[in-house]
C-alpha cells in the first residue's frame, strides 16, 4: 500500500488537523517548492509511480519504489488529479532506478534544485569496425537521464537521431544504443539530450577498419621429417593465425603446392597442424601461411632427408621391473627413432605384443616412453622399435622379476603420529626402514633420541619433508625454505652430511600444476642438488617429474595413480593406516639397493659449534660435524689488545681438547679487552698502609702498601706526572730525602 499523507479534516491559514489513531493532533505543514530539474528524492515507503489520464491517476501502479532516499528528475508538472476521489499534486519523474511517470507531490523532496547538464566523459568502441548492421556503443558519463535521447553526427554532417528501442537507459552514469554505422567511415560524434531539455557537449567515435596483424611462423615441426609416400603431421607454430587460413608449400624442385582444407586444423592463432604427403621428395621445402584477409607470413623451411637412417636401441630404463598387472613406465633410448614409430614386445612365452598408440608418447628421436603392463609375466621380455618408414631396430632386453628396481624388493613404513611403533617390533614384523619427517614440526618430526633407537634396532632411515598438502604449489622459494628446514632438522636429528630427503606432493596433482611443482623441486636442489633431492606423489606428477629430471629418486603412492605405477620408483606406498608394533603405519616397498635410506650403520655425527665473545675479541677453531664420543681439539687466539678469559663451561685450557657428546655442544670462548694505560697528572696520597690516587680530583683507587714504611718520606700529599709506561715520578719529597719511585697501573674506566 502506498504511503500518502494524512488527509486534513480541516484547514486553516497556518495549521491542518490529522486524525493519528484515535488522537486530533496539530502540526506545521511546510511544503518545499519542486519546479522541473530538480532532483528529488522519496521521504517514505512505498512510492508508486502511476500514469495520468484525463485529470485521474491510474489505480494501478507502473512502478513501486520500495528505498526511502530513491533519487529522480522531475521532468514534468505539476499536475492536478484524483486518486480514489481524493485530489493531488503530482510531478513526473525520471527515476535513477528506471522507474518513469507520476508521483504524488507529498511524498517528494527536493535534494538539489535545478538538475545538472548531462556529460560525456567517453564512448567504446573507439574505432569500432564499418558494419551495415548493429553494433553496440557504449556512452559513459554523468547527469544522464530517464528518457535520454541520443544525436549523431556522421562524417559528412547532418543529423542522426536515435531510435527509441535500440536505447537502453543502464544508469546516469552510462547509455548502451544498438547503432547501425551503415559502414560509413570517418569521424562520428555523439551527445546526449536530456528530457528535461539539458543536452551534453559533443565526443567523437572513429569508423574504420580494424586491421589485423600479419601472421608470422616462428618454427615447424618437425623440421626434419622422414621420405614417405604417405601422410605425416606438420605442425606450424607462429601468431596471429586465423581460422581459415591456408597453407603453400615449395618443394625442392620449385613450384607451388596448396593446402588441402580437409587435411588441414586451426588449433589455434599460434598453431596449425597438417597432414603433408612429401610423396617421399628430399630436400629443403618451405611454407607459407594465407589468412583469409589476404595476409601472408613469410616462409619458413623444413628438410626431407635423402634417406633416413635406421633406429637403434642404446637402453630401455628400467633394465629389471616389479611383475605388476598394472602400467609402468618404460623408457626406450636410442637414435632415429621416428614420430609414429610403434613397438613389438615378445614375452617370456614367445609370441608378438604391440604396442597401443594411447600409452606410447614420442619424446624425440632418440627416446619413446611406453606404459607397459607386464601382467606380472615374469622372465626375459624383448622390445623393439619400428619406424613409419619401415625400417626398425633390433631386439633389445629386460628383465620382469621381483627384484625390479635393480635390488631385492624392501619392506619398510612411514607414520606420523605418536604413538610410535616400537623399533624392535618393527625389525621382528619384517620390517627393515623407517620413513620419518623433517617438516620444522616437532610433534612429528624425528629426533636425535629416535633415529639413534631405529638405528640401534637395524633400521634404515628415510626422510620426507611435508609441510602442507599442497606446499609445493608455493613454488621456487618454498623449495629453498623447505629445504634449509631439512637440512637443519636431519642435521639436528644426526643424519649423514650427505642425507637424502623426499619432499611431499601429498595431492591430486595435474599437468597445470608441474610447472610449479618442477619450480619449487628446482628452489630444495638449489640447496642440496638435484641428487639428493627425491619426490614423492601419485603417479602423473611422479612421471612428469622423473621425465622432467627434476629429482634423483621418487616415492609414488598409490593414491591418485589408478593402479599405474612407473616403474623407475624406488619407493611404492601400498596401505594406509595400519597398525604394526603399536603404532599406525603406511606401508612401503623399496626397490634396490638404494633407495635414499640414512643406513642404520651410517656413524651418528653431530655438530660442535665453537664461537667467540664477542665476535671481535679473537678467533677461534676446531667446529665441525663429528661422530659421537671422538676427541676434538679446540682452541681461542684473542685479537690484538684483547685477553682470553676462559670457555663457556668453566674450562680455562687453551687449547683444550674436548670429547663429542650426542647431539653436539657449543664452546663459547670469552675475551676481554687488556687495561688501556693513559698517560695522566695523578695525585697521590699516603695514609698509613694505604696509597690513595686520584685523578684530575676523582678518586680512582686505593692500593694497600706493603712496606709502606719506604714511602713515608714522601710526605702525606704528593704530585706525580704519570708517563706512558705506567711509571710515575715524585717532584718533590718533604723532608728532602732521596727521590723515590713507584709505579701504577692506571685502569681506564
């Protein structure tokens, strides 16, 4: 229900009576003059903005303003007309929520008296393209009003208003109009006509062509591609590429040979792919891209080689694998291998198995990678390579055993969580390594008490650095942080100086995430090399990252590798959460020899930090990293004008020879500075057995005199210069007895 004014009963010149409730109450009616251009605002909810036929307001409403405070501009009135038979004053508005008609004088009140003239601060596009047709432009500024109009001026003169319904009133601040440039270039202006008859100065809008920039090839690839009667992809990597771009080549012998359309693919304004059949013609060709706007690139060459050489096989990585009814990597080296090349495996049991084309990724020339699933058929395998140009290698080699990996499969854990299982019930569950944390978190992170208990029980230790699940998406200086804490809690907990350490992937990494991953794997090897750096994680990352050569070992966990596992891992998370000598576990198998473990015979080694104090008062030697129980010597050698005083644990030996506790120790050496003597006019006086010196009248010190009796010539009160070697010499004696001579050390404070 609308909110009208109360309807007086009875009027006089200065008062009107209201009925509120059941109360007759008097009250001071103050109306504020509206005249056209103001603008207004509501003073109570809801307004209804209602059309007016004939001297009565509609009983419907167009509009409701539901917000005390709505601002509009008053575009036309006043009007008289009823409303349920009662008679009103009423103003059109343009309202800045949209709304446009009649409102009720009453429930309006001036905010600004006369509205201000329209602005344009800017129109978009500018240029915009030469169309028959409708384009949206956009007119930004200020003051715009409800019912706005728009004039144009094209390039040579004249008017064009706009129309209507191709205008859209979005605010006072911006009008959208549909325009129609009817491809006529040059420069246009604009200006809005507000309804209350203001109208804004004039901006300029330019017509023309938007001129694309040429496409340019930057390489193809491959630049080199085998003879063959028969199609190969080309791909052409460049900018500025358009869809329905085509293709010229030159072959060797000169001419010219267009683009196929139904061979040819836009990936994209940087890449196109086709399938050229170079019908086996050797030489130099070249390529040229034609956008459809009738711009060329220049060209750009690729080889077809007279003959191709035959590929070979160097290796295949692994050399022994892990039987497993599941995909491992197998990575084949070797020279002239082709894109296109496929595979041929022979079993243990004879017979011939291909290669799938969705599991053999083309790396270069020189190595294919293939996802084989041994089926856990273990024996001698063969693999070979066979070019799309027909020729193939020879025969090469690898072993499916249960000692893949080059070693005899491990049983080993990792855990977290306190408890801790117990190291003795873990060697008797079989068990023969610990994977422990060095995350900079002392709830779970090893400790020197720890690793000395697993290794007294003969168990190797592996270490993992893992802050948050997702820390290596922090990138290259979270690798340098990370590392640096790994390096200072393996060193705490007694690791060997040359440790090695994985660090944690613990997510569902994706192919958008490597390069980020290799990042930060590239910050931890900047401080402890790449070949003790190792990678833990699912099966894609573990991959991308052996591939990438980012890391020198890799743990791969089941989680996230959809029964994949390649085979070039060294450690293989298996089971979570499962609860071995009264601790909860993962267990892991190890692969080889080595697989990044602190050797449970490794000699604990500890650091014996040796330091001085202060910093500038000497030198000191003897610190380092040594194994517990050795015997060290150190030792203290004090600046010049400075005295070593002793160590820090009370010992005064210099040197000292010192015997290297578990976790390490730290000597401090204490210097301090040697009496400073300053040659000064000092006052002596004798009293009794006590020598009182003073300096310029202030008391320094008093000296007790043995044989005291020799100085009593000196009389009681005596002047003496003090030289720079702390001797001082009477002037004068009292009683005329032989000069006397003493000596005092003067301490400067």
């Amino acid at each position: 229900m609308e909110s009208l004014p109360l309807v007086p009963l009875k009027s006089a010149l200065k008062y009107t009576f209201y009925i509120v409730g059941v109360f007759l109450v008097c009250g001071l009616l103050q109306v504020s003059a509206i005249t056209i251009g103001d603008l207004v605002q509501t003073t109570t909810s809801p307004v209804l903005v209602r059309s007016i036929t004939g001297g009565v307001a509609n009983p419907t409403a167009t509009g409701t303003i539901t917000a005390v405070g709505t601002q509009g501009t008053v575009v036309g009135g006043p009007q008289s007309a009823t409303l349920s038979g009662t008679m009103h004053t009423w103003w059109q508005v343009s309202w800045d929520n949209g709304y446009y008609g009649w409102s009720v004088a009453e429930v309006l009140a001036t905010v600004q008296s006369g509205a201000s003239a329209p602005s344009i601060t800017s129109v978009s596009p500018s240029p915009m393209p030469p169309l028959n047709g409708n384009q949206t432009l956009n007119i930004y500024g200020n003051y715009f009003q409800n019912g706005a109009t728009l004039a144009f001026v094209p390039p040579e003169g004249g008017t064009i208003l706009s129309t209507a319904n191709k205008l859209t009133f979005i605010s006072s601040t911006q009008i959208s109009y549909q325009i129609n440039n009817l491809s006529d270039f040059g420069a246009w202006t604009v200006k809005v006509n507000n309804p209350d008859g203001q109208t804004s100065g004039t901006a300029s809008f330019t017509v023309g062509p938007v001129v694309a920039s040429a496409p340019s090839i930057t390489s193809v690839s491959p630049s080199a591609m085998p003879p063959l009667n028969g199609n190969q992809t080309l791909i052409i990597h460049g900018n500025n590429f358009q869809n329905g771009a085509t293709l010229t080549f030159v072959p060797p012998e000169g001419g010219t040979i267009p683009s196929a359309a139904s061979k040819l693919t836009f990936i994209s304004s940087t890449d196109l792919s086709y399938l050229i059949n170079n019908l086996s013609d050797s030489g130099t060709w070249t390529v040229r891209v034609n956008n459809p706007d009738g711009q060329s690139s220049d060209t750009a060459s690729f080889t077809v080689p007279v003959v191709a050489s035959s590929p070979s096989i160097a290796s295949v990585s692994p050399t022994s694998m892990p039987p497993l009814n599941g995909n491992q990597t197998l990575i084949i080296n070797g020279n002239n291998f082709q894109n296109g090349a496929t595979l041929t495996f022979v079993p243990p049991e004879g017979g011939t198995i291909f290669s799938t084309a969705t599991k053999l990724t083309f790396i270069s020339s020189a190595q294919i990678s293939y996802q084989i699933n041994n089926l856990g058929d273990s024996g001698t395998w063969t693999v070979r390579v066979n070019n799309p140009d027909g020729q193939s290698t020879g025969t090469t080699s690898f072993t499916v055993s249960p000692t893949g990996g080059g070693g005899t499969i491990r049983l080993g854990v990792d855990y977290a969580f306190q408890p801790w299982p117990s190291p003795s019930g873990l060697k008797s569950a079989g068990y023969d390594f610990v994977i422990r944390y060095v995350g900079g978190s002392s709830s779970k992170d090893i400790s020197a008490s720890e690793a000395q208990a697993l290794q007294a029980a003969g168990l190797d230790i592996i270490l993992i650095y893992e802050d948050t699940a997702d820390r290596m998406l922090s990138g290259y200086n979270a690798g340098v942080s990370d590392a640096n804490t790994a390096l200072m809690q393996a060193t705490a907990a007694g690791a060997p100086q040359d440790f090695f350490c994985y660090f944690a992937c613990d997510i569902d990494a994706q192919p958008s995430d490597q390069t980020v991953i290799n990042a930060y794997l590239d910050g931890a090897a900047s401080v402890l090399g790449v070949s003790r750096v190792g990678f833990y994680g699912g099966y894609g990352p573990v991959t991308r990252v052996l591939d990438a050569g980012k890391a020198g070992k890799a743990w791969q966990t089941f989680a996230w590798s959809s029964g994949n596992r390649d085979s070039r891992i060294s450690l293989y998370q298996s089971q979570n959460e499962v609860t071995i000598a009264g601790g909860i576990c993962d267990i892991n198998e190890g692969y080889g020899d080595d697989i990044g473990q602190w050797r449970a015979s490794a000699v604990s080694r500890f650091a014996v930090v040796v330091q001085a104090n202060p910093s500038n008062g000497g030198t000191v030697t003897g610190g380092g990293r040594y194994a517990v129980g050795s015997q060290q010597q150190i030792s203290a050698t004090p600046a010049a004008s400075w005295t070593f005083e002793g160590w820090s644990d009370g010992n005064l030996q210099n040197p000292r020879t010192i015997t290297v506790p578990a976790n390490g120790a730290t000597y401090t050496a204490t210097f301090t500075p040697q009496p400073s003597i300053k040659p000064a006019i000092l006052a002596v006086t004798i009293s009794g057995t006590t020598l009182r010196i003073e300096m310029n009248g202030t008391s320094q010190a008093n000296y007790v005199l043995q044989g005291s009796i020799d100085l009593i010539t000196w009389g009681d009160v005596q002047t003496v210069t003090m030289g720079a070697d702390g001797t001082a010499q009477g002037i004068s004696t009292t009683f005329g007895a032989p000069l006397k001579f003493f000596r005092v050390i003067h301490r400067q404070y």
